[in-house]
C-alpha cells in the first residue's frame, strides 16, 4: 500500500517539524489540499504555503486541487515539482483536455470523483488516467466520517480498471483509519490519504506503517 499523509492534519505553526517527521517516515507521498471557498465550503492554503512545504518535503507531491478551473494552475503545480496533479471530475467542463494539459507536463493526471459522483462517468476516459481518487468524506474538511459506500464503489472501479486494461491507481481519501484502511485495501485500494488518524496519533510512525502493511 502506499500511504500519503494530508498535511491538512499537520500544525500549521509549526510545519516545518511535521514535514520532517514525515520525511523520516515510512510515508509515500505528502498529499497537499488546496482549497478555494468556492469549490468547497472552506480555504485551506495556496502556492506560497506549498513552495516552502515543498523545499522542505524529500518525498513526492500528491497535489489535490478541491478548487473551480484547476486547469488554470497547470504551470503552479508543475512548477511545485508535483508528481501527481489531481483535479475534480465536478471541477472540469473539458476533463479530456485537463488531463492530457497535465500529462504533458509530466505529472500523472489524477480524476477525484465526489462522494456522489458515480465511477461509470470515467468509462470513456479511464486509459488515459494515471489515478482515480475516491472522496471517501464530503471534500473541505479534515476528521470527518467515513461514507461506507465507498468499499462497493472502489470495488467497481477496481473491475472498471482490469477490463479496461487501464493502468490507473486507486487513491481514496477521506475518514481512512486502521479500520476503514484495512477494509480498502481488501475492495482494491492502491493508496491511502490520511489527515487526522495520523497527525492525532500518539505515535504518526506507527500508523503509516500499519496503512503501509496492508495489501489485498
Ligand atoms: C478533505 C481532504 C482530505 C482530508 C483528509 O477535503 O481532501 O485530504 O485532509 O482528512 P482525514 O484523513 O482527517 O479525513
Ligand atoms: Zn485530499
């Protein structure tokens, strides 16, 4: 499994010792959450913020844009480094052009889909993504509940990537915990966000590294 933590959990007065805790982590990738007050009910942090969590970060940029026309942001996010440029399906008029934009600059596309939003709408574009992410809670904020219909949903995306023949990873973020985690993983998950379950535990390591240990 591969684990990126959301440093929307993390102490924003104090980053810098949280970024580092995650680079001496057994973590995957830094999920960064950007938030526009329009697209979501909420304003998380914008390019200044993520330029210096990213000189700061050793670890590959899982960039999710919860904001209108992310296409608009192409050049900030490549510019960050990114490796993985997530955008939302409920964001992007022309999604088949947002992707191939952002695959020519060299980053994997990523299609978040809404808790609403059903896997079948990403049938006729599914080979050409690098990542589907599920949203696993209502997108704005961090802590928030697991929706279960996620597991049967994931489970289809699964069967809607093997009899494509698409090479997309699944990522789903939101309410992901040992429990919720261990269930994912066995619907066919490839990656886990996780805000609160790691950032407000005792011991962060010992989380990662059980998200980590979890397969199939
Ligand atoms: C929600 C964000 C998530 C959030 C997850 O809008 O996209 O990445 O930080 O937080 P937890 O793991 O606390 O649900
Ligand atoms: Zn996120």
């Amino acid at each position: 499994m591969l684990v990126s933590p959301s440093l929307l959990a993390a102490n924003f007065a104090n980053l810098e010792r949280d970024i580092d805790m995650l680079n001496q982590s057994h973590c995957d990738w830094f999920h960064l959450d950007v938030m526009d007050g329009v697209f979501v009910p909420n304003i998380s942090f914008g390019f200044p913020v993520m330029e210096a969590m990213a000189r700061t970060a050793q670890k590959p940029l899982d960039v999710h844009l919860m904001i209108v026309e992310p296409q608009k942001f192409i050049p900030e996010v490549k510019a960050l480094g990114a490796k993985v440029m997530n955008v939302h399906y409920e964001a992007c008029t022309h999604l088949h052009r947002v992707v191939q934009a952002i695959k020519n600059e060299g980053m994997m596309a990523g299609v978040t889909l809404n808790p609403h939003t059903p896997v079948h709408l990403l049938e006729d574009i599914i080979t050409d993504l690098d990542l589907v992410m599920l949203m696993s809670v209502n997108p704005g904020f961090g802590g928030q509940k697991f929706i279960p219909q996620v597991l049967e949903k994931t489970r289809k995306l699964r069967r809607l990537i093997n009899e494509s023949g698409s090479r997309a990873l699944i990522e789903i973020d939101g309410g992901v915990n040992r429990e919720t985690g261990q269930r994912l993983a066995e619907a066919g998950a490839d990656i886990l966000v996780a805000g609160s379950a790691i950032f407000n535990a005792p011991n962060p390591h010992a989380e990662i590294d059980f998200l980590k240990g979890l397969s199939r």
